[in-house]
C-alpha cells in the first residue's frame, strides 16, 4: 500500500491508519498503530475482530470500491 500523505508529523500514518479503519467498518478508535515509525514496514492493533474476519473484510473492500479515493489529512482540512 502506499499513501501520497506527507511523511510530516506522522500525516502518512494517520491517513492510512482512517483508510484502514474504513475499509474494516470499524471506528478509528479500535485501530492502532503497534509498529509505524519512520519505515515502511508497519503493524497494526485491531479491536474486535479477528485475522479472519479482518481477511475478510478487507478482501470485501477491495472487491467491492475499485480505487479509493485519496483521504484529505486533518491539516489540509483546516486551510
């Protein structure tokens, strides 16, 4: 996955981690970052739900919306 967010104040993270929590049909709040850092390599905490239904729902999601559109960051948002 990749994310054209800026790499600024952890924006990249934070847009992947709403885009996440959306394609799972979950509130943000039960989605966390374990491992995000500066690498590309992440790891994710979800509440709730297990790998399977997580598999699941995110095989749905790429089933069923084709391309995602870009998610605004909160500080473009706020200009």
């Amino acid at each position: 996955m990749s994310c054209r967010a800026a790499a600024v104040e952890g924006e990249a993270n934070a847009a992947l981690l709403r885009l996440l929590a959306g394609w799972l049909g979950l509130p943000e709040a039960r989605v966390s970052w374990e491992h995000a850092g500066r690498t590309p390599a992440k790891q994710l905490a979800v509440e709730g739900i297990d790998d399977d239904e997580i598999g699941r729902r995110l095989a749905d999601a790429s089933s069923d919306r084709g391309p995602t559109p870009p998610i605004p960051s909160p500080r473009s948002r706020n200009r």
